[in-house]
C-alpha cells in the first residue's frame, strides 16, 4: 500500500507549479469559505465512494484544516490512491496561510467558530 508522507507547505507549493494536484478533503461548505487557489474539493466522507484520482493525477496533495484530519486519515487516503505519489500537507491550510502562500476567502460565508 501507498504511505502518505507528510510535506511543508513549501514544498506542497513548488509540486503544485510542477502539476501535483492538492485535494481539500474538508466538507463543502469549509471549502467554500476559504481554499487554496486550484485546490480540488473532495470531502472526505465520500472517499470510499468516489476516489479522487482523476485521468493523469500522478502526485496528490491531501490538506484539510490544521493537518489533523487528514493525518487521522492517512490510511484510507492512501488505499484509495495506490497508483499516485501522495502527500500530507503539513499543518493544512492553517501552514499554508501562515507561510504567505495564496489563499481563497469568501467573506460572505459564515465563519467557522471551531
């Protein structure tokens, strides 16, 4: 089975340039709110029902909020992706904003209070 390796969001920045795909694996309406630019949502919950490889994905980088669900979840991601190189986006996208790199917000949605 595909081990998924925990990556700086640095180095999650400098795959994407080179055509990883980053996968948002928070619900909807957490995506909604705020997201990396580019980022393909694919909820979590669905996982096991659709997988999120696409035609041509050959590196997925899986983020969620601070890293932790995605973690928690590490197994089930990588079974779903077998033929991919997968990562782990260090921190989620709390790191990702705290390194200055792009962020997405809309500001008409209400905000998280967790």
């Amino acid at each position: 089975m595909n081990q998924l390796k925990s990556i700086s969001p640095e180095r999650a920045a400098e795959l994407v340039r080179a055509g990883a795909v980053m996968i948002d694996i928070r619900e909807a309406d957490e995506h909604a709110r705020e997201h990396i630019p580019g980022a393909r949502h694919h909820a979590l919950r669905l996982i096991e029902q659709t997988a999120p490889i696409r035609n041509g994905d050959g590196v997925l980088i899986f983020h969620c909020r601070s890293g932790a669900r995605t973690k928690g979840n590490a197994a089930r991601l990588a079974a779903v992706t077998p033929q991919c190189d997968t990562y782990i986006l260090e921190g989620g996208l709390d790191a990702w904003r705290k390194a200055g790199l792009p962020v997405a917000l809309d500001r008409s949605r209400p905000i998280d209070i967790m």
